[in-house]
C-alpha cells in the first residue's frame, strides 16, 4: 500500500498534494508535514500487521525532505515510536533528489537500506530519469510511470518503454511495481511481459485507513 496525502479544505472538499505541496516545499512546511505523514504511515501499518496484515507502507519523500540533515534520524524515530519493523517500510523517491549531491544521497540511501528499509524510485521512465542512477544507487524497486501503462494498449511506444523497463528491472534484479493500472487487458499485457506487482485504480481508489481496514478485511486481497 502506499500512503497518500490529502487536505481536507473548510468545506469538506479534499484538496489535492498538487496544489499545496509545491508551496509547503517553498515554504519550508514540508518538514513538519512530511514528518507527520511518516510517523502515521507508520503507525498504520504497524496496526495492520498486528492485525495479520503481511503488507509494506510506501510513502513518497520529497526531494527538500531528503535534503534535510535530520532526515535519516527523523526515519529511524518513525519507526521507534510505531513499532514498525524497517523491512515493512519503502520510501518512494523520484529522480530529483537522485540528481543532487550524489555522495552524500548514496551515503544516505546506503544508511537507510542498513536500516533495513526499501528504497524505490518513483515514476519511472519520466524527468531526467538516467539509467546511470540504475548503477549508481542502492535501490530495491522501480515504480513504472502511470502514464506509460495508462497508453501501452493503444500506443506502441509505451509498450515497448514498459517492456524494456520490466527487462531492465529483472536484470538489475529489482523489484517491479506498475503504477496506473485501470482495466484488466492492462493486468494481463503487462503479466505477459513478466510484471507481477500492480497498483492502481483496478485495485483501488486512495481511500482513508477505516476503508482500507475493511477492504483488507473484505478478503479481496487474501486476507481475513
Ligand atoms: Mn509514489
């Protein structure tokens, strides 16, 4: 599962990370915010397994999070005051924050998988995604772009780019997760192209933890 963050606006209206991340990152606000999104992702997963969920929480960082000094000490305080064991935590990271001081972020990410926590990086294949980040960082999952899968059965061209990435991955021995994923023709072109682990609206909408609770608890996903 991966967490994802809303603002609940006066009105009631959710707001979407779209509009107030970019300005919290601006402001600085990311870093309480981002601490806050951690620490309870955390502790939601660490209730679901002690309820006989076997399932990893996967929560995005942001490139100014990671770049805060503090940032290592601030994962390992989440996981002590929840409880979580590390190996049922991946932080998702895009290529932005691979892209600046690359000592220090292999340092970092090495530290971090030391802990035990997976490291993935988000929305592959879009940005500046280089494959020399592939050999440069210790990472543990790559997350195909949605917009890749969303178009692979009407466009050549994104499945071909999904194809290859599946290869990449599996030669890199990474861990692959298809983001997007929508209707069944996309579950089984990308199972034939060797992707096993899918996320998306097929599966489910973002929904709050009480409507994961009992969708888990629905048995859908194997679990009772
Ligand atoms: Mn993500």
């Amino acid at each position: 599962m991966e967490a994802l963050l809303r603002w609940r606006g006066e009105d009631d209206e959710l707001i979407s990370p779209v509009d107030f991340i970019p300005l919290a990152e601006e402001t600085g606000l990311i870093i309480p915010l981002g601490k806050y999104v951690l620490q309870q992702a955390c502790f939601d997963a660490k209730s679901l397994i002690d309820q006989g969920a076997n399932i990893i929480v996967s929560v995005n960082i942001s490139a100014v999070q990671f770049r805060e000094e503090s940032f290592l000490q601030m994962v390992q305080e989440s996981l002590q005051v929840s409880g979580l064991k590390s190996c049922f935590l991946e932080l998702e990271i895009t290529e932005g924050v691979l892209a600046k001081n690359i000592q220090r972020t292999q340092q970092l990410l090495s530290s971090l998988r030391a802990l035990g926590v997976r490291i993935a990086l988000d929305d592959f294949g879009t940005g500046y995604s280089s494959l020399t980040y592939l050999k440069s960082f210790p990472l543990d999952v790559l997350k195909i772009d949605q917009g890749f899968v969303r178009d692979m059965l009407v466009d050549k061209s994104d499945a071909i780019i999904v194809d290859a990435i599946v290869r990449i991955s599996q030669a890199f021995e990474l861990e692959l997760v298809a983001e997007g994923v929508e209707t069944l023709e996309q579950v089984s072109a990308l199972q034939s192209l060797g992707c096993r682990i899918m996320q998306g609206y097929l599966y489910s909408k973002p929904i709050d933890y009480e409507e994961f609770v009992a969708l888990l608890h629905s048995g859908r996903f194997g679990f009772k």
